[in-house]
C-alpha cells in the first residue's frame, strides 16, 4: 500500500517537473524578449544620435532633420527631472531587472534545487531498497539443520544495516515528497507575483502610458496583494509541517531501531494470536521444472476469507486462493526457515510460503487458523478469537480444586463389555450420556502427556505391539503391488489410500464412546495454540483389512502399523470434517498389569469421514473374513476327524482280513496228514535241508516271503 502511495506520488512530481520546465522556458523566453528590447532601444537611440554623422550623397545640411533626430535620441536615451517623461531605455533597463529578480530567480530555484532533490532522493531510495532485498534474500537462505553462528551473525548485521539505512531514506524522501506540494505552489505563483509587479512598475512609470495608468495600478494593487498574502500563508504552513515531520522522523527512528533485527525480541514484541488480518511480505515457492523451484518475495494480505498478493508496480492485488476452511500448518521446505503450507479446503490447492521472522511465521499461521474458522464474519472478531484461545488456555491447565472437587463427586461405573460399534462413530446411545455426565478427567487420564510428532519404529515400538524382523523398516508400496504371501492377497480385497497429517497423540481412560476422541482433539488442538506448535508430519494412511499404516509419502516406509483387531474406536470431529481420531487398545503402558488405550488425532484434506467409513469397511470385511475362516478351519476339523475315522475304519478291516487270512493259513497248516508220518518227517527234513543249502539270505528271504 506504501509503495502504491509512493508510485502516485512520484508520477506527481515528475509530472509538476515536466509542467515546471515548460512554464520556465516561457518565462525564460520573456526575459529573453525583455532584454533583446532593452538593447533594440538602445541601439535605435544611439543610431538617431549618429544621423549628423552620416554623409547622403543627395540629402546635404539638413539642420532641422538632425536636430528633431537629436531631441528624441535625448528623449528616448537620457534621463529627465520629470518623473512623468522618463525615457525609454531606463524604463527597459528596470524592467529586465525585476524580471531577472522577482520571476526568474524562484522558478529557477525551485527548478535546480528541489526538484533535483527529489531526482537524487528517488535514486538513493531505490539503492537502498535494493541492498535491503538482497540482505533479506541472503537471510532467507539460511540453512534450517546446518546453523552457522558466524555466518548468521554477519547476515543479521547485514539485514539490520541495509534495513535502518532504507527506513532513514525512505523517511526523508516521503518527508521531501509531502513538502514538494507546498513548494509546487509557491514556486508557481512567485514567479508570477514578480512579472505582475514588474509590469506594474514598469507601466506606472512610463509616460508612454501615462493616459489610464493609476487606474490600472489600482485594479493590480489589490489582486497582487491577496496572492502575496496566500504566498506567505503557504510557506509558514510548509515550514510548519517540514517542522512536524522532523520530529517524526526523529521519533520513529529512535523507536524503529528493535525492529531493523530480522528477529526482533519477543518480550518486547509478543506474538498477536487473535488477528483476522494479516498483511506484509513473504517468500512464495514457484515450480519452475519437475524439481526444481525457485522463490519470489511479494506482499500478501488477507481480504476477508482471501489470502491476496500484489507485485510492485500493480495497482491491485490478485487473489491467491480462499483460505475458509482452510489448512494451514509448519513444514520443511528446502532447508528454510519459517515456512508454512497453505491447502485449500478441498486438497486441490496449496501454497508453500516464507515468513521473514518468527513472530510473522507464528502471527501469519494464527491469522490463516482464525480465518479459516471464519471468525472474521461477526461483529467482533478479534474478541472471539481471544475468547477461543483463552478457551484453549484454560483446557489445557484445569484447576486444581477443580480437579479435586470432582474427584469426589465422580460416581462409581461398573465395568461392562463394550457394545458392538457398526458406525463410523462407534456407539451413540445410553453410553454417550453416562460419560457426558463424568467430569473431563474420566476420559483422558490426569497429566498425560502429548505426542506431537511421530516415532519412527526403529527407535521405538508401539506398547504391545510385536514386530518381526521383516516388519522393521519395511517399504510398502501404496498401490497394493506387493508379494504373493497369503496375507497379503487377502489385504488386497480393500486397499485405499489417504493424505493425513499427525496431530498428537495421549493415553485415554475410556474408549466406549467418540466423546473420547472429541475431547482429545479438543486438548490437543488447544496445547498446539498454547504452546506454538504449528509443525504437522505428512503420511499416507493406507487401510486394509489386516491394518492401518502410516507411510512416509517420499521413502515409501513404515512409520507406523496398527493392527485392526486394536483399533476399537474411531470419529470425525462433529463441525470440522477434516479432523478425525481413533483409539488403538494395547497391552501395557503406564500400568503394565493392565490394557491401555492411545488416542491418535489426524488432520486430511475434507475426508475425515470417508477415511472412518472405509476403517468400518475395513473392520467389516476383516469380521466376515473371520467368520469365513472359523467356518473352514471348522470344516477342515470336521473334515480331518471323517478321514481319521476312515482310516481308522480301513485299518480295522484290514486287520480283520489278516486275521482272517492267518486263521485260514493256521488251519490249514494244522490240518493232520492221513498218508504216514515217515512222509511228513520226510517233508519237514527236506525243507530243512533246503533251508540249510540256501544259507542265511536264502533263509531272510523265505522268511520275507512267510
């Protein structure tokens, strides 16, 4: 807006400059005619007075002729006693001489003194200007992890030089552009004032124009005074306001020198977290190629529910994007300092931009989160948002006596199986109003503590939860091409996708109705406000029907799993859409005897339900995919136990026909031998003898075949 002022300004003066040179050049010119007749006068004068000099071949003595010659010669170049009959050459001569002082003089002044002032000053200002966006550009690029104290220290030094040297410049050229106003129009009437004057003398003390002279004097006499006057009046108001504005200057930069700091001190410049408008300048992230990008510095500000910028040298603004129901959140960009990222309310639209100093990245962050709650429509916006911070204060630090008073009014809940959730919002009905009626530390446990970032799994694993060998640091691909493992092909059945952004996490006490979740996004968002927390990793949150996965949108790894059978609570805050939370039931934690439950908070881009619907379907079809493998593993025993019964009936048959077939051999061995015993003694002894020809392979051998 500054710039927009000083850019109407400037065209202002150039354009009295350029009226200036024009008006100068006519008056010049009048000088210029002024004396080229005061020295036609003289020479007629002094060529009447050489007539008798001259010799005319035909005009001979002619005393009359030079005599007449010689009277006005004396007339026009001599002076006389009688005021009324002075001659012409005086007359000129003064004339010149009250052009040169009272017209000329003043516009030739204001011509090479202060207008090329302006010039000189417009010229410094830009160098300044120039230097101070270099320093801020070099101080943009800070690196965020590799912080080099002396290199810093010289870029703040630099920083705070060029910036205290274009605030003095700038302070002194709109100081010379406000007065060029009131010297515009005293160096216009002066000029004019003095040929007025000039003519004026000129004409009542001509005799040529004796005839009508006093009441021409008397008509000017009045008109002349009157301009004089306002010419006077006009100056001792310029030096009154040149007076004024010295003073400010001197005040503004005894009170400005804090802030020429890049980072001025917050105890003297706190950071102002009720704003519903915000405007100054930032870096902007522009893509230039796939990955490259480069970084603009523009002036931003907001304009009701739109965050505006405008370039030098427009006379507008243009819009960026609508910032109502907006995300706005910290994030690490290029290794710099103080950025944020913008995303519209329906993910299509985001912008990536860099504060110049911490308490405008924490003001700018503030201001986006107020307006996008679209506080900026009642009647009072600044005072709402004071009451919803001072509502998140008191969240987060309840009282004492509070506390304690409660903990004695707190009535006594039997322990009861938790119903069966088939909505996304888990159970809503007598449950809901028994825990409405419980003070706030029955749902989330006393001093817990907040998690604001995510774990990676390689320094810590969730409480409770078993990770193989294979699992650690395992890369995920997100479109569900994965190895043909069984388990693997059954998360194929539901396999979906989602943008999220970690909010916190805290231990809960109840996880039996959503007012859990409701309450932990409540003290999470407001220990995030409190405590200036404005950074939010970014994930993909995949859903199967085996788990929930947290993966890191560029490595494709694992941040976090959790099993589905544990997730045994989930809802979407009841007015924003975009947050929602689920609580994860684990084994050990603060007490290791018994279960707890973790309520973790997400923020994603306008699909808050969504995401619960498909963790509904997801527990649906992982129930039916239960039930389903119940039933085979049922048919499968009924089936073992009808072959194992076969067999067992096959190996009884078996068994029954050797028996039989060894009774029938018995029998028949046994059966006696009518013919004589000599042949059956016979019989024997030639087997035998058989047996002992045919050695010990030939005994196992009949043996085998017995």
């Amino acid at each position: 807006q500054t710039r927009s002022l000083l850019g109407v300004f400037e065209e202002d003066a150039a354009a009295i400059s350029n009226y200036i040179n024009q008006l100068f050049q006519a008056m010049h010119r009048i000088y210029d005619a002024q004396n080229e007749l005061s020295a036609a006068t003289h020479l007629t004068s002094k060529l009447l007075k050489e007539y008798e000099k001259q010799r005319f071949p035909l005009g001979g003595d002619d005393e009359v002729m030079t005599s007449t010659l010689q009277q006005f010669a004396k007339v026009i170049d001599e002076a006389s006693t009688c005021i009324s009959l002075t001659l012409l050459i005086s007359c000129h001569a003064v004339l010149s001489t009250q052009l040169a002082d009272a017209m000329m003089f003043p516009i030739s002044q204001f011509k090479e003194r202060d207008l090329k002032e302006i010039l000189t000053l417009k010229e410094v200002f830009q160098i300044a200007s120039n230097d101070h966006d270099a320093a801020i550009t070099r101080y943009s690029r800070l690196s965020k992890r590799r912080e080099n104290e002396k290199i810093k220290a010289e870029v703040t030094e630099d920083v705070y030089t060029s910036r205290k040297k274009q605030h003095q410049t700038m302070m002194h050229y709109f100081c010379a552009l406000n007065t060029l106003q009131y010297k515009k129009k005293i160096a216009m009437l002066e000029p004019l004032l003095g040929y007025m004057q000039a003519q004026v003398i000129s004409v009542s003390e001509s005799f040529f124009f004796k005839m009508g002279s006093e009441n021409l004097t008397e008509q000017l006499e009045e008109f002349l005074t009157n301009i004089g006057t306002s010419v006077q009046n006009v100056r001792r108001e310029m030096e009154c306001e040149v007076e004024n504005m010295q003073q400010t200057i001197e005040d503004l930069e005894v009170a400005s020198d804090p802030l020429y700091l890049p980072d001025p001190d917050p105890t003297k410049f706190p950071v102002h977290r009720n704003l519903t408008r915000k405007a100054g300048y930032l870096n902007a992230r522009n893509k230039t190629g796939l990955v490259s990008s480069s970084w603009e510095r523009q002036f931003y500000f907001t304009q009701g529910g739109n965050l505006m910028s405008q370039a030098r040298g427009d006379v507008a603004g243009g819009l960026v994007m609508d910032i109502d129901n907006c995300s706005v959140m910290a994030v690490d960009c290029e290794d710099r300092r103080y950025c944020f990222q913008i995303t519209s309310f329906d993910g299509k639209k985001s912008s990536i931009l860099q504060a110049e100093s911490k308490k405008d990245y924490e003001e700018w962050i503030c201001t986006i989160n107020n307006i996008s709650k679209q506080i900026y429509l009642s009647e009072n916006p600044e005072e709402i948002a004071a009451r919803v911070n001072q509502s998140a204060l008191e969240a987060v630090t309840p009282s004492p006596s509070f506390q304690q008073r409660h903990e004695s009014m707190r009535p006594t809940v039997q322990s009861r199986p938790p119903a069966a959730r088939t909505s996304s919002t888990g159970s809503l009905g007598s449950e809901s109003a028994a825990l409405f009626a419980l003070s706030l530390d029955s749902l989330v446990a006393p001093d817990t503590p907040i998690q604001f970032d995510i774990i990676s799994p390689v320094s810590e694993d969730l409480p409770g939860q078993a990770k193989s060998s294979g699992q650690l640091g395992r890369r995920t691909n997100p479109f569900g091409e994965s190895g043909g493992s069984k388990s693997e092909t059954e998360d194929l059945i539901l396999h979906q996708l989602f943008i999220v952004r970690f909010l916190g996490s805290m231990e809960v006490k109840s996880d039996e109705s959503p007012d859990v979740v409701y309450e932990t996004m409540r003290q999470i968002l407001a220990a995030r406000a409190i405590h200036n927390i404005f950074r939010m990793t970014e994930s993909h949150l995949l859903v199967t029907c085996d788990c929930l996965k947290l993966i890191d949108p560029q490595t494709q790894v694992t941040r976090l799993r959790f099993p589905l059978p544990s997730v045994v609570l989930y809802a979407t805050h009841q007015e924003n859409k975009r947050l929602f939370g689920f609580v994860l039931r684990t084994s050990g934690g603060r007490v290791e005897s018994r279960q707890t439950s973790v309520c973790y908070i997400f923020e994603s881009n306008n699909e808050g339900e969504k995401i619960c619907d498909s963790v509904g379907l997801a527990k649906q079809i992982a129930f039916h995919a239960e039930l389903d493998r119940k039933a085979s593993e049922k048919q499968k025993e009924i089936d073992r136990v009808k072959e194992k019964q076969q067999k067992e009936l096959n190996k009884q048959k078996q068994i029954e026909k050797d028996l039989e077939e060894q009774s029938r051999l018995i029998a028949a061995s046994s059966r006696p031998n009518q013919s004589s015993g000599e042949g059956q003694f016979v019989v024997l002894s030639s087997s035998q003898s058989e047996d002992s020809d045919l050695g010990d392979d030939g005994k196992k051998k009949r043996e085998s075949e017995a």
